[in-house]
C-alpha cells in the first residue's frame, strides 16, 4: 500500500491557526466513533464528485459520529469504540510508518511492532480526550478526486459564530476494496506531517534513539490499557 505524500504546507494566519489546531485533534473523531443511529446536521452534496463511493464513505462515517458526541458517553466507551474503528477505517499501519518517518528504518524489529501497539494507544489517548470539545460543528462536503493513487474528500467545516469555514480535506487509500482515511490536512497543513515532526523532536532529544519516543509513549498511555 503506497503511503501518503507529503501536503505542501500553506501557513494560515494566526486565528486561522489557532482554528486549525483546535479542528486538529477533533477532526479524526468526527469520522470516527460508531453509532446506532444516524443523526446530525445536514451534509450537503458534493458538487463535480468523481467519486460518490468515497464521498458516501465519509458522508456516513460523520453521521454516525455525531450522535455519541452530543450523547457525552463514559470515557471508556468512547475509547473501546474509537479503538475499533481506527482499526476499520483508517490505514493505521500506514499511518504509523509514516508518523515514525526515517527512523522507522533504524528502528529494531522489536521496536517497529512495540511502536505499532504504541501508536494505536497513543492516538486512542489524545483523541477520546478532546471529545468534549465538540461545539455543533457541520460539514460540506464539496468535492472527491483520485490524487496520486489515492482519494482526496474536500469539504468545509462550519462553526457556528465563525466567519468563515475551515477548509478541510480527507486523503482516502483504498484497500482491497474498502476505503481507509490515510491523512487529514487543516487548512493545507497535514496531521500527518505535523506528528511526524513532533515524533522527530522527541527522537532528537534522546540521541536518535526511537526507544526514548516508545518509553514516552508508554508513559502517557498506560491508562488506556489498564
């Protein structure tokens, strides 16, 4: 499976920024959280779609979210249902092998598979955690195109009160014919290219040893294990 290029970096302006960084965390959950029953804002169409498949695939994935936002269920919960959809719908391993970037390739067998369960606990710790920061947010989905192998849903975020929509967009892969998100990118700037720096930081910071960002890891997560 070919991983996500990189997204060229469009720095916002400051409180498109600070936006931006509050929509970074939540937006994984939006899609991501499974439900009984669909509820929501309207999601409007896409326009000059060339590829409904991939739209629908986000268009039911939101709906299905926003109940169990408004909902404010148990923290464990929140995280036994995040967990299993990570699984399902996003390219986890993918996404962990990019996030770790070049030091994937020095990194010891045992440590690429202790990073792998780490990740997954990592993202499981710092996502159901911003849950509460849900604020009625809708969602336009505008378009949906092949873009190097993979497929890319834009769309707009609406806040209420804000001024203008967060410009959003979703890169889809496809694997064996099911669609995982691969990458999310805020106002031009992609998750994934930002955790990849902050993972570097932290390995530079202990003499380029992957095993300071896995004891750091384990440290910050033990609570979703327990």
């Amino acid at each position: 499976m070919a991983l996500p290029s990189c997204q060229k970096l469009v720095w916002p302006t400051r409180d498109r920024r600070e936006r931006s960084a509050r929509w970074a965390g939540r937006m994984v959950l939006l899609i991501a959280l499974p439900l009984l029953v669909a509820a929501g804002p309207v999601i409007a169409a896409p326009t000059g779609d060339s590829d409904p498949k991939a739209a629908a695939f986000m268009n039911q994935l939101w709906s299905r979210a926003l109940e169990l936002l408004n909902k404010k269920a148990p923290a464990a919960e929140r995280q036994a249902r995040f967990r299993e959809l990570f699984h399902d719908d996003f390219d986890s391993p993918g996404i962990a092998r990019f996030v770790l970037g070049r030091y994937w390739r020095t990194a010891s067998p045992e440590e690429q598979k202790e990073f792998l369960k780490l990740f997954e606990d990592y993202v499981v710790y710092v996502y159901t955690a911003r849950l509460s920061d849900f604020q009625g947010e809708e969602f336009k989905i505008n378009s949906a195109r092949s873009d190097e192998g993979s497929v890319i849903v834009s769309t707009d975020v609406l806040t209420p009160g804000a001024p203008t929509p967060l410009k959003v967009d979703w890169r889809l892969v496809n694997d064996d014919g099911v669609y995982k998100i691969s990458d999310v990118i805020v106002e031009g700037v992609s998750m994934l290219v930002t955790q990849r720096s902050e993972f570097a930081s932290i390995i530079q910071r202990h003499g380029g040893q992957v095993q300071g960002l896995l004891d750091l890891m384990r440290e910050k997560t033990a609570s979703t294990t327990q």
